[in-house]
C-alpha cells in the first residue's frame, strides 16, 4: 500500500492550477486545489495536505497573509509560486515562513524538485528536531532523556538501539496524538521509505520488549490499528 503525498494547490487562474495539477498527478501525488485564500484555510484544516503550493495573487486575500497565518498554527511547508519576481517579495515570503519560492513561469521539472525537496525537509526537520531536543519526557515509569539519548524505565536504561530511540522520541514529542506509519517511516527513513512498514513494526516490537510490562497490552505506546502509533500523555 502507497500513501500518496497531498499537495494542495491555491491559485485562482485555473490555466495554471490545471498545469500543476497534471505535473503533480503524473508525478504520483494526490492534488486539491483551493481558488481563493478562505478556502485554503479551510482546506488545510480539513484535507492536512503535506505540502501547500501557493499563488500570492488572490482574490481575496494577499498569499503574503496566508503563510503569515498558516505558520502560526502549522509547519506544513509551503512552496510560493508567483509572477512577482522582485527580490524583495522573495525575501518577505521565506520571511514569513514559505520554504521556498518559484518565479512564473516556471518549468514542471523545476516545480517537482522544488516540492520533493521542502517535503523532505520538513520531515527531517521533525525527527531531527525530536532527537535533538532537550529534556525529559515523564509518563508513569517511562522516562524519555533527550540530553543522554536514553529511555529509562523506573530509572533504569532501557538501552534502546538508536533506531528504537529516534521512534519513541518522535512519538514522544507528539504524545497524545497519533502518528501515522508513513508519517513516522518518513520521518525517520525520508520519503524512499514509504510502502512497507515491516522495519517500523520490528522496531516496536523490540521497542515494547523492552518497555512494556507485558508487550501484548501495552501501557506506553498503542497501536491504532490500520494507523499508526500513539504515546500515552506525559505527565504534567
Ligand atoms: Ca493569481
């Protein structure tokens, strides 16, 4: 099973929304496209694409506006493409937080490097950070130290492999929330790893022998079946 990637496209002329859906289609990523800035905001909250490409000529708002926005509640990476080509617009929009800019008009080769790229980036970004985070994670007897790279259970080092390590620091960041197969794979794999999920489902195991009382009913980390992984809260 292939999860495609979701690229969501805001930008009004429909010549150029039906040109970057049919580069980003042929190329293997799911596209929606939203025609003005109120329903990108919408989208982005309904569909969670992995990547907005973005037109700064809106007719409703100015593209500007909607990366000031996004980023204040997300990191999904965005990818400006504009006819505006002057330095300084450029400058602003990876300012307010774009990852990257493209000039019209631009070519579909240009186009699917620049998003394959922010796409990776982002994902590194997140494990990355996750491993290179300090602090500690506490939920009942398991203890996640950032600064040693180590888990402990009541105190004691669980002595996680590196790999297991990267995933339970991942999940711990997100405790709570659930994390997707693909979205952990690709997090700490990068995008070539997505289709088998057999290397995640051993790490886990290995991870729960070591953690988990009894692995079968675990009290750290649950599996939503079909989905993904999920950290228990931590302790507040
Ligand atoms: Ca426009």
């Amino acid at each position: 099973m292939t999860i495609k990637d979701k690229v969501l496209v805001v930008e009004d002329e429909k010549s150029i929304s039906g040109f970057i859906r049919a580069i980003l289609t042929a190329n293997g990523f799911d596209v929606i496209v939203a025609h003005s800035g109120s329903e990108a905001f919408s989208m982005i909250s309904s569909h969670c694409p992995d990547l907005v490409v973005l037109d700064l000529g809106l007719p409703d708002m100015d593209g500007m506006e909607i990366i000031e926005t996004v980023r204040q509640w997300t990191q999904i990476p965005i990818v400006v493409v504009s006819a505006r080509s002057y330095e300084r617009d450029k400058v602003q929009a990876l300012e307010k937080g774009a990852d990257d800019y493209i000039t019209k008009p631009f070519g579909a080769a240009e186009l699917l490097a620049r998003i394959r790229v922010a796409i990776r980036h982002t994902r590194t970004g997140l494990a990355n950070s996750a491993i290179a985070s300090t602090g500690k994670f506490t939920a009942g007897d398991l203890t996640i130290d950032y600064d040693k790279h180590q888990v402990l259970i009541r105190g004691e080092n669980a002595h996680l492999t590196q790999n297991e390590f990267r995933i339970v620091a991942l999940l711990g960041k997100c405790a709570g929330k659930v994390l997707t197969y693909d979205f952990i794979m690709k997090e700490l794999w990068g995008p070539q790893s997505k289709g088998s999920n057999q290397i995640l489902r051993v790490n886990m195991a290995n991870i729960r022998r070591k953690i988990e009382k009894n692995p079968a009913e675990p009290q750290y980390i649950f599996t939503e079946v079909g989905v993904g992984y999920r950290m228990i809260e931590g302790d507040s």
